[in-house]
C-alpha cells in the first residue's frame, strides 16, 4: 500500500470467504482476482458467529463450514495459492479460531503459509497489545479498523497501530452491499488524514464501479470490495457460473481506479 500511495495509485482490494462454494474453486478464485489486478487481497476464514458480516457473507460461511471448512484448511489453501500470487494475501478471522489455535502458533503458520498481513475485527484497540507483538515477531502487519463512530483521538490511535493500511469502515453495522455510499465517508476520510499519513481504505457497502470511483474522488488510498464478489461467486448457480459473474464484476471494479 504505501509503494502504490508512493506512486499516486488507488489500491482495489478484493475479499472472498475460504471454502464458498468450495475450496478448489476459492484457489481458483484467488488467482483470477491476482490476474484481474487485485492490489491486496483479502481472505475470510468462515466462523460460525461473524459479528461483522451481513448476510451474504454469513451465508457464504454457512455453507463452508458446512462443507468441512476449518482454520487449518484455510491456512493450508493460503499455502498452496500465495506463491501464484503476486497481490500481497490478508487473512480476515475472528479471534476466537486464533484464540482456540495458539497466537504465536498462529501467526507463524499463516507467515510460513505466504500471507502478508491479518485482520480481526472483534479485537478493540486496547486488546491488540498481544496480536501485534506476535505479528511483529512473525513478519505479519496487523491492520484494524475505524468506524463513523471512532472519535477523532481514538482514529489516531487506531492508525498509529495499524500496519500496512487502515481499514475505514463506510457506515454502522454490518458488511453487505448498498445503493450508494454515505458521504459522510468524504468527512471520515477527511479526519483520518489530518491524524496520518498511512493509506486509508474504505469498505462495507462497495458494490458498484460509481462507488469506486466517489470513493477515489473523496481521497481515499484504497477500495474495499467484499459482499458482492462473495455474493458473485457463491449464489451465481454453479462455480463455474460463479467465477465467470465473480470475474466480470471484478474487472469492472478495478476499471473504475483510474
């Protein structure tokens, strides 16, 4: 992120769920993201409870973990695609899968699998002391989150935290795609640049190239696009129907960074 903000290049972000509808089909998805042109790419490790997540991801979850999908199975899936890659890969999982594997275990697998970096989104800033340390020891940047709720003093604490980027959420509540994006996100951007200079990227509700490009335009560093490539994917028929819409869609998003 920071090479493309040094190059004055808008990052788009991609996210798909681990395991929906299948694990050959995410490999396969993966790539096709990476030759799309994919700056970063995130990966959601299915969890049973995802307070975050609207009900496309849910049910992207739903359905892998009910086809068998476990932590280790995706950092396996990591191990096997992030040498075919040249997007740096982020891992999105809630605590408890890290909780219950080992954090220092934790971090050092998903470093020696190939990813780049972690996001958790159920830890707040105060309980990131310990998750950063092993991220720093294993060679992982930790990137967390600001909301339209965070106030300004703790924006600034949150991205004095943040490795990589800061991950700007575009509205309260959950993930999932919207008509347009709330212009509000013009003002946050805003109070996030006047507390850092790390690349800021916005997401939750990014569905469309016109919110790509209002996002570009409002200054942001990075799009972050999750609910409509999951949704593209998983609910388009039949994988192959599924990565053909999932493709198209992506394609049009990053056509929309100029």
């Amino acid at each position: 992120m920071k090479a493309l903000k040094a190059r004055g290049k808008v990052a788009f972000i991609a996210f798909l769920t681990a395991g929906d509808p299948d694990m050959g089909t995410t490999a396969a998805a993966l790539r096709k993201l990476d030759e799309v042109g994919a700056d970063v790419i995130e990966l959601g490790v299915p969890y049973s409870d995802p307070l975050a997540d609207g009900p496309v991801i849910q049910g992207a979850a739903t359905r892998s973990l009910e086809q068998g999908c476990t932590l280790n199975k995706v950092i396996q899936l990591v191990r096997e695609v992030s040498p075919s890659l040249k997007a740096p890969l982020v891992l999105f999982t809630y605590y408890n899968p890290i909780m219950r594997k080992g954090m220092d275990t934790f971090c050092r697998e998903l470093k020696e699998a190939g990813a780049s970096g972690l996001l958790v989104p159920d830890i707040p800033l105060e309980e990131t002391v310990d998750i950063r340390r092993s991220c720093v020891a294993h060679g992982l940047e930790l990137v967390l989150l600001a909301t339209p709720t965070t106030p300004v003093a703790r924006m600034q604490a949150i991205a004095e935290a943040s490795q990589g980027f800061v991950y700007l959420v575009s509205r309260t509540g959950v993930t999932g795609a919207q008509e347009s994006v709330q212009a509000r996100v013009e003002v946050l951007v805003e109070m996030l640049h006047s507390v850092t200079d790390k690349s800021i990227a916005v997401g939750f509700g990014v569905s469309k190239p016109e919110h790509v490009r209002q996002i570009v335009e409002w200054g942001a560093e990075g799009v972050i696009c999750g609910s409509a490539l999951v949704k593209a994917l998983g609910e388009s028929g039949s994988p192959a129907e599924g990565m053909l819409a999932m493709e198209k869609l992506a394609r049009e998003l990053k056509a929309a960074i100029p």
